[in-house]
C-alpha cells in the first residue's frame, strides 16, 4: 500500500511539474505575442502616417493627391502628433534624472513613443540608452519557475 501511495505521490509531482512547465510556456508565448504585437502596430502606424505625408509633399507632381491634400494632411499631422509626442507631461522641460526614472512607470509603447520624441529631439544619449534598457527588460520573457529535483 505504500509503495503505491508513493507511486501516486511521484506521479501526481510529476504532473503538477508539467503542468507548471506549460503554464509558464503559455505565460512566455502571451508575453511575446503581446510585445510583439504592440511593437509592430506602433511602428505600423507610425510608418504609414510618415508615408501619407511623404505622399502630401509630393502632391504638386501627383494632380490626384492635390485635390486631398488639405483635408488629407490635416489628419496626418494629427495621426503624427499623437503618435509622436511624448508620453510624459512636460517632457521638453525634464533634465535627463527625471526622464529616467519616469521610465520605470511607463509601458512598451510609452517606452517607444519616448525613444522616437527623444532621438529627434533632443537627442540626449543617456535617455536613449536608459529606454533601450527598459525595452529590453520588458521584452524579456517571464522567467521559468525553479523545478523540484523528484518532479524531473
């Protein structure tokens, strides 16, 4: 009877070890698929408001473009302020310290919008460094959970 007891102890370890080995495997792809997805539709639409107004500049050598371009290009110039502005209030008037540790508050796309306003504005390495990081430590997976040695 207790040989049985163990084996139904090591079988239900087992299983509870599996079982929190692809929780955490769903938990990691979620995490992944999460980033990845708000990256790729930040830079979406930030690539294709920069084309429309690529288009809009060109509108004198494209008489069909012309006939839009006011309505057109006051849109664009909406799309791009919202998408590049800066996620903190006050931004301009923030030294490099206060930048920084404002960034541990912000999520991916914040952390992005950031990076974007602080590389063609003020350009200040230490911030894009400091964004960099932050965006590297939230892309990062969860970390898999520490294994007991029986439930191998």
């Amino acid at each position: 009877m207790s040989r049985i007891r163990e084996e139904f102890r090591t079988a239900n370890e087992k299983f509870a070890a599996r079982s929190q080995r692809l929780r955490h495997h769903a938990r990691k792809r979620v995490h992944e698929i999460r980033i990845q997805g708000a990256g790729r539709l930040f830079h979406f639409q930030l690539d294709g408001l920069e084309r429309v107004e690529n288009l809009l500049n060109r509108a004198p050598e494209l008489p069909v473009v012309s006939r839009v371009t006011d309505a057109a290009g006051k849109l664009v110039h909406r799309g791009l302020e919202a998408v590049g502005a800066p996620p903190l209030a006050d931004y301009d008037s923030l030294n490099v310290r206060d930048v920084n540790s404002a960034l541990r508050d912000l999520g991916y796309v914040e952390l992005l919008r950031l990076h974007r306003y602080e590389e063609t504005h003020k350009n200040r390495k230490t911030v894009i460094t400091s964004a960099n990081q932050m965006l590297a430590r939230l892309e990062k997976a969860p970390e898999a959970p520490v294994e007991s040695p029986a439930a191998e």
